[in-house]
C-alpha cells in the first residue's frame, strides 16, 4: 500500500483546543498555501483566496466576531462574548478559505464552490502531512454576513471554512466512520 493511502486512511482533525505552538514555519506555511491553491479548478479561474491569521492578527479577527457577537446578542454575557473573541486564537494559525465566485460562461458558480471546499481539504491534508493537526471548522461565523464583511469579504463571497492548524498537545482518537454499506449504492 502506498504511503499516500496509508495516510488518507489515517488522518484526523484535532480540535483546536487541543492545539499550541509551534505553528508552520513561514515556508510550511508557504506549502500548505500552494498545495490549498493546487485544486481542480474548471477554467483557471481561481475562485478562492485565503486569509492569514497567525499572531496578532487572529485577536483583532476575533474582535470582529466579539463586536458583531455582542451587537447581535445584546444579553451575552463577558464570558460568551470573550468566548466568541477568543475563536481564531486556540490554534496559532488559521486559515480562511473564502470562495470568491467569479462570472464564467462555462463554470457554474456551483463549481466554483466545490473548488473551494476541495481547497480546504487540501489545506487540512498539507498541514497533517508536515506533522501538525488541523481542523476545518465554520460555525455561526462562517455565515454572518457582518462578520464576512469585517473580515474583509467582498459581498459576492462567501467563506468555505477556517481552518485551525498547530501542533497537538495530546495523541489524536479516531472516531466512528460510516460503514460503506451505509452510504454506497450502486447503479
């Protein structure tokens, strides 16, 4: 069996909460970017871009989601909204993945789309191969146009994912897996 199956066969996310530093270095870094733009893409369109957020700049994201947390939810508490603050800080790197559809006469925007969400995994699949965990998580912030538009989205995109990568602080679990019978027909 090759080493690149045996590795699908066995990757698995860690919880950000579960991650610490060290992050990539600045060339792994560099890496996983490439490999997260080396996606199909129908057309060469490129219809994906990526936000760093390592060091200060995952506080001042987290400001962002915290100031649209507390205006949108008025009774949150201190703790809820440090909570909503502290979401792009456990792991000491993320990255968002935005799909940034762009008008084509041959690529629906669906497509699109899916390029996107195949550049997250590559993403996550880069970061594990390289020895760090890594996490590809949306929540209530992937979706919140306010916080997109803090983010620096354009109103036309819309975000595939965060992806939380550090070094693990424990052994990874894995977790059930569908039985193929359960999710494999035949036609």
């Amino acid at each position: 069996m090759s080493d690149v199956i045996s590795f699908l066969e066995t990757r698995r996310s860690v919880k950000p909460r579960e991650m610490t530093g060290p992050g990539p270095s600045p060339d792994e870094l560099d890496t996983i970017l490439t490999i997260g733009a080396r996606v199909p893409d129908h057309g060469k369109i490129a219809p994906w871009r990526f936000i760093v957020f390592e060091g200060e700049a995952r506080a001042r994201g987290g400001a962002v989601i915290a100031e649209v947390f507390a205006r949108k939810h008025p009774e949150a508490t201190a703790a809820e909204i440090a909570t909503e603050q502290g979401r792009l800080s456990e792991a000491p790197l993320v990255i968002a993945v935005v799909s940034s559809p762009k008008p084509h006469p041959k690529v629906p925007q669906w497509e699109q789309e899916l390029s996107a969400g195949a550049s997250c995994m590559n993403i996550v699949a880069a970061a594990t191969a390289l020895g760090y965990g890594a996490n590809w998580l949306s929540g209530w912030i992937a979706y919140d146009r306010d916080v997109l538009t803090g983010l620096g989205l354009k109103e036309h995109e819309k975000l595939a994912g965060f992806i939380h990568i550090g070094s693990k602080t424990k052994p990874v679990e894995d977790r059930p897996r569908p039985a193929l019978a359960e999710v494999v027909t035949r036609f």
